[in-house]
C-alpha cells in the first residue's frame, strides 16, 4: 500500500464574524462576499490563541488512539510563525508531551509548505515504515481592516499523523510541481498584514494550476474523468470553482450542470465558515470531504491542488480508505463549527488590534475560549503557554485593552 494519513484532525478558533456584520460595516454588498467569493463566516482567534495553540489542539485530536512513541518527525508548515528562529514547532512538541527523540522544525512556502511537508512525510515513512510523522499545518489570515482581502481572513489548523499504514487516504507517488518568481502575495518580516495583488494572485494560481496539472497527467498517464473528487487550496470558496472550471475546458470536457456539485462542493462547506486557513486549507477541503459526504467514500481517487503565493503549486492524488470512517469522528468538524461564538463588529477590531508588547515587559492574556491550550502571556520577549480545562473557559469574556506597540502596516 502507498504512505499516506493514518488520522487527522481540524482545529478552528472559538469566534467568528459574520461577512454580513463585516459588509454592513464596509458599505458592501453581502452577496459580494456570501455568492461573489462564496464566504459566509470568518474565524477570529483570540489574544489568547496563535498558530501553536491552534496546532497544537489539532494534534491533540488527531494523536487521539495513536502510540506517541512512534512519531519521531514533527513538521509545523505555517506563514504566522511566532519567531524568525525558534520553530513553532518546538512549543507543539513540549505542549503535547511528544519524546525528546522526536525531531521538530518548521516549513514555509506561503499556503504550500503543508504539501512540501507532506510529501517529504510520505517519503520518509517509505523509507521507516515503523515510524510515522506528525505534521501540523496553520496560520491566521490577515490582510487589514478595510482592505479588499479582509471577508477572505480567517484561521485554522490541521494536524495529520503520516504513516506507512494509512486509515484515511493512501497518496499516489506522481505528482505534478510548478515554482515561478512571482509577486502576488508576499509579507515581508516588518508587517503584520500580508500584501497582496488580488487580481494577479488569482490568474497566477489558475497558470499554476494549469502547468502543475499538466506535469501531473504526463507523470501519472491519469486523465482528469479519473479522478472522483477534486479538493483545491482555498482562498475562499468562489476560487475553487472557477479553479475546477478552468481545469474541466483544459481538459475540453463537455459542459456539466452538476460538475462542481458533485465533484467539488463537499470539499468547500468547512472553509466557507472559517475563512483562508493558508497552509490548512487544503487539508480543511479534504477533511470537509470526508465527513460531509454522504455514502460511503471507500476507493474514490481525490485530486489536490495545493497552491502557495509567490509561488509554489503541486498536484497529486491518493485513494480514500475503507477504514477511514473509523479513522476520523465524522460529526466532529461540524460540531465545532456550530460550538462557536458570533463576535459583534466591535469585538471583532478588538481581538484584531490587540498586540503584545514588544518591549519584554510581562503582560498576562486574559482568558478566551479556546482549545485545550492557550498563550497565556509574555515576559522578557518569551511566550508562556498554557494548558486548559475547555470546559472552564466557556463565558465570553469582555474585549480585551490593546496594548500599544509596534503600529501595524495595512495592506
Ligand atoms: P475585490 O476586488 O474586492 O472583489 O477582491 P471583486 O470586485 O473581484 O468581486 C469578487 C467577486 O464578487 C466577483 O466575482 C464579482 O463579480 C462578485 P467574479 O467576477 O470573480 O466571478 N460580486 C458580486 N456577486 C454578487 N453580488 C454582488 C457582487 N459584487 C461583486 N453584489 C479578491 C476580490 C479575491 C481579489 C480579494 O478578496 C483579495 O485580494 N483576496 C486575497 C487574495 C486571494 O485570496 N487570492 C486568491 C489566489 S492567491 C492564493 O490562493 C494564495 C493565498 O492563499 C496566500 C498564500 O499562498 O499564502 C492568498
């Protein structure tokens, strides 16, 4: 059998906006964003929640039945990472007790590093079929308040436990990569807010969808009516539509009333509540897939278009599992969906306006709701997590006060 995901898991922040709050707010249409990108609701984490914590619950949740004692890789792909040197992956490490034998380090390449991570995951558990590999993806979009990317924010991770025996999804070894130096989304180290060209961003993944298919269907000999379901990156859910479109006249197949409903549309329900998770997209699609799906999946082929800015795309397939109903809870993403808490407008620029200090001065987090872990604050530039009873943290607390500092850039 080919490597692939033995469990995993999706964690997304404990708030939301509603794009109809933020369009009433911006003078917007809410079609614009509810038909027009195909987003309803964007999760807002709070002061208290970042990549690490976010990972880090998603991990918990997919080591769920797992030996531990196996996993002797953990790979953290993001583009929030909390320190140019230190890897986010270290803090998942200490926070899920993992062993000291267990190496840990971080990725980027924009939204795509989760696929680099992935695949470099398979090959190293072809080669050690006895151990397995822990990757985490997650990031929080943000592109500023007011700027034409902001109803396309949102947050999450994904945390997948790579194996040789696979229970989900079994990937196939050919895959078809595109790299071009291109400028359509990028952030350099001093902003806090990505800057994007949207318009280009969006010809250019359509170009890499085109040249990393191609490569694909010339590696594997698989045409596209070969594949059962198709899983895209996703930005917002409008793109993996026109994506699929794109790819169905290349491939100069007759015009399908039904093409995106069947084949594409299980994959996008999640990310249409959450917003861009960056490097977990793709891996929200697929998991929206796998549980939202009615009938019985077992031996479908999936196509995955993983696309990272700047820019990096890869596509590939694998072949979903018969254990993989046992693998993964099927309700769960859809309960932590529902379990959520709608912020008020004002709420929402709080949580985004907060800052911590960047002075090295202490400075405790008041507590949120969040997942079994939690920042709890810093003192002499050194972040100090936390873990927590979820069932303790259920009021919403009041906003918290922003502390000033470093003044965020907008894009
Ligand atoms: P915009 O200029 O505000 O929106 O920015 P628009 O005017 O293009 O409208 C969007 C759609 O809504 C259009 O549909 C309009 O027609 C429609 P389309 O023509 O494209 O089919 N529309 C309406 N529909 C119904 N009722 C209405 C209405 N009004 C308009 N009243 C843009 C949109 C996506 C550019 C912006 O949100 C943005 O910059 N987003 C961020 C960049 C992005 O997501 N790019 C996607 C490709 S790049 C990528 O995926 C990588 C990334 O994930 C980062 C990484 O790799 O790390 C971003």
């Amino acid at each position: 059998m080919n490597p692939g995901i033995e469990t995993m898991a999706f964690y997304t922040p404990r708030y939301y906006l509603d794009l109809r709050t933020l369009a009433a707010h911006r003078g917007a249409d809410p079609d614009k964003f509810y038909l027009g990108l195909g987003q309803e609701k964007m999760a807002v984490s709070p002061p208290d929640e970042d990549v690490v914590t976010m990972a880090a619950e998603a991990a918990r949740m997919a080591l769920e039945g797992v030996d531990v004692s196996s996993i002797d890789t953990l790979m953290f792909a993001t583009e929030t990472g909390v320190d140019q040197s230190k890897a986010a992956a270290i803090y998942v490490h200490r926070l899920l007790g993992l062993s000291t034998h267990c190496r840990s380090f971080e990725l980027k390449q924009a939204c795509c590093s989760s696929t680099a991570g992935l695949q470099m995951a398979l090959a190293l558990v072809a080669q050690r079929p006895h151990k397995k590999v822990l990757l985490v993806a997650g990031d929080i979009a943000r592109y500023g308040l007011g700027a034409a990317g902001e109803p396309t924010q949102g947050a999450g991770a994904v945390a997948m436990v790579i194996s040789a025996e696979p229970r989900v999804i079994a990937f196939e070894p050919e895959q078809g990569s595109y790299t071009e130096d291109v400028m359509d989304f990028w952030r350099p180290n001093y902003l806090e807010e990505a800057l994007v060209d949207g318009k280009y961003s969006i010809k250019v993944y359509l170009r890499a969808l085109a040249k990393s298919w191609e490569h694909y269907r010339q590696e594997s000999g698989r045409a596209f009516t070969d594949h059962d379901f198709f899983c895209y990156h996703l930005p917002f859910t409008r793109m993996a539509e026109k994506a699929h479109l794109h790819l169905a006249r290349l491939n100069q197949l007759p015009p399908d009333p039904d093409r995106l409903d069947r084949e594409v549309e299980p994959s996008l329900l999640y990310n249409r509540q959450t917003g861009n998770c960056y490097t977990a997209s793709l891996y929200e699609g697929l998991l929206s897939l796998l549980e939202t799906s009615e009938g019985n999946l077992a031996g479908k082929r999936v196509g995955l278009f993983s696309y990272g800015s700047g820019c990096m795309a890869s596509f590939f397939s694998g072949k979903i599992l018969p254990g993989y109903r046992d693998a993964i809870p099927l309700d769960r993403g859809r309960r932590l969906l529902e379990d959520r808490t709608e912020l008020r407008y004002e709420e929402y620029e709080n949580f985004y306006e907060h800052r911590l200090p960047t002075d090295g001065s202490a400075y405790a987090i008041a507590s949120h709701q969040t997942g079994a872990f939690r920042l709890a604050g810093v003192a002499d530039h050194k972040r100090n997590y936390e873990r927590v009873e979820v069932a303790a943290v259920k009021a919403v607390p009041p906003p918290p006060q922003a502390v000033p500092a470093k003044k965020a850039v907008v894009a």
